[in-house]
C-alpha cells in the first residue's frame, strides 16, 4: 500500500520553449535505463531478496516513481502549448501522429517500453549488482540528457535526479554488503 | 557546495590517427561518482544543512557530486 504526496520530489522549471528536450527526456521516462524501468524492476525484486534488504529496494523503487513523476512533468510542460509543426521541428511528428501530445513510454528513438529492459534472477548478488548497474546507467543517461541541454532550470532538476542516483548506487553496494556478511555467526578457527 | 573542482573526474586522449576525418576532441572525460570510494557509510558522516540537502539531493556532503557539461566551452 502507499500513500501519495499531492507534489513533486523536487520543482519542476523549465524556462525554455524547446520540445526537442521533450525528446531526450523520454530516455528517462520510458528508457530501458529510465525511471519505469528502475521503479518496476526493484518493487518486483524484492519479493525474493533477503529480508535484510527487502524494505531498501521498496523505498528506492516508489522514489523511483517520485522521480518518473518529475519527469512526466518535465515532458508535458516542454510540448503542452506545441503546435503540430513544432513538434515536426523538434522530432515528435512521429510521437504527435500516434499520441497527439499524450506522454507514452517510448524511448528518445520512439522504441516502446518493453519489460525485457528488466530483470529479475532470483540470485540476491545478481540482482543487487544489476540494480547498481541501472543506477550508473541512469546517472550517465542524466549526465548525457544535460549535455544536450541549455535549459539551466530544467538541467537544476535534472541534477537533483542525476545526484539521487549516485545515492541509490550507494545503497545497493551497501545492500550487498549488508548480504554478505556473516557476523552474527560464531566462527570457530 | 563547490561546482569549480571535483575530485570525480577521470580523462584521457583518445588514439589519433592519420586520417580521422573531423577534428580531434583532445580530452575525453569520465564521472567516477563517490559511491566507488566509500564503501559502507561510516557513523558521523557529515551534513548539509536541511535546506542544502533538499537543494543537491543528498543529506550528506561527502556523496554530493555536481555535474555540468564537461564539453561547454
């Protein structure tokens, strides 16, 4: 169950009319590094992970969702008041004629959402090493999406994003951590 | 919150050969986030302010890393 906080993680600004951001955002938001596909492949895995470490991937995956939030927000606020054309311009004719200016999760090439961009072994290293691996994936996805960026606003969220993710890394490598020790057993030499 | 000097930055020169057609970019640069030198997070660790920590996205100071675009001239 959870409960919902009627406001984004962190404020949404964007100060520039420019949809081709729109674009590169939808790396995040329906990308196999992207935030549904983080938020989705944590909350599944944790039915099958040590207990020790179940509620860390229950608090990061519904994050996740705080921060596909922001997203969504970003990629609205950036193609809302768009026209047609300016959507041709910025790339999004091929989005505009199956969605108008709907939000879908598509990658930045247009590719759909597919659950084969997750994973989960059922093995608590594999799974926590890959849940480290998406969180470097999508910091790198930040750091390329604010390279392509001039939107100073919009890159101040995106950088709050992108430092989340550093921290997110953190805690799954201490997850591992937490997994591997055995010191409550009593070792006799 | 220091954005001039971060210690979480690698380079190197790519190869350059004879004939690559376009310009060379010298430097290629790499992020190594903070995360790779920590390991488990110690007792004590040190604090931003509350206001500081909502701003960077982190409560602590050692796992701030920001970020621009290393090609911006």
């Amino acid at each position: 169950m959870w409960t919902y906080e009627k406001k984004l993680m962190y404020p949404v600004k964007v100060s520039t009319c420019n949809p081709t951001l729109a674009k590169y955002l939808m790396e995040q938001y329906g990308g196999a590094d992207g935030e549904l596909a983080a938020a989705l492949r944590y909350l599944n895995q944790r039915y099958t992970i040590p207990d020790k470490v179940i509620g860390l991937l229950t608090d990061i995956g519904t994050e996740e969702f705080a921060h596909l939030e922001m997203i969504a927000t970003m990629i609205y606020k950036l193609t809302k008041d768009a026209t047609p054309e300016q959507l041709r311009k910025a790339g999004l004719a091929e989005h505009y004629v199956s969605h108008d200016s709907a939000l879908f999760y598509n990658n930045a090439a247009g590719v759909p959402f597919t659950a084969a961009y997750i994973q989960a072994k059922g093995d608590p290293i594999a799974d926590l090493y890959e849940d480290i691996a998406a969180e470097e994936k999508a910091r790198a996805t930040y750091q390329w999406i604010i390279d392509q960026s001039d939107d100073p606003d919009l890159n101040d969220g995106l950088r709050f994003l992108r430092e989340r993710e550093i921290v997110h890394s953190q805690r799954f490598r201490e997850a591992v951590e937490i997994i591997s020790e055995d010191r409550d057993q009593k070792k006799v030499f | 919150m220091t954005h001039e000097k971060t210690p979480f930055r690698r380079s190197f020169t790519p190869f350059r050969g004879l004939y690559d057609p376009c310009p060379p970019l010298l430097k290629k640069t790499y992020v190594v986030p903070p995360n790779l030198f920590i390991g488990f997070q110690p007792p004590d660790f040190p604090q931003f302010s509350a206001i500081d920590a909502l701003k960077t996205g982190t409560l602590w100071t050692p796992f701030y890393d920001y970020y621009d675009n290393p090609y911006k001239k």
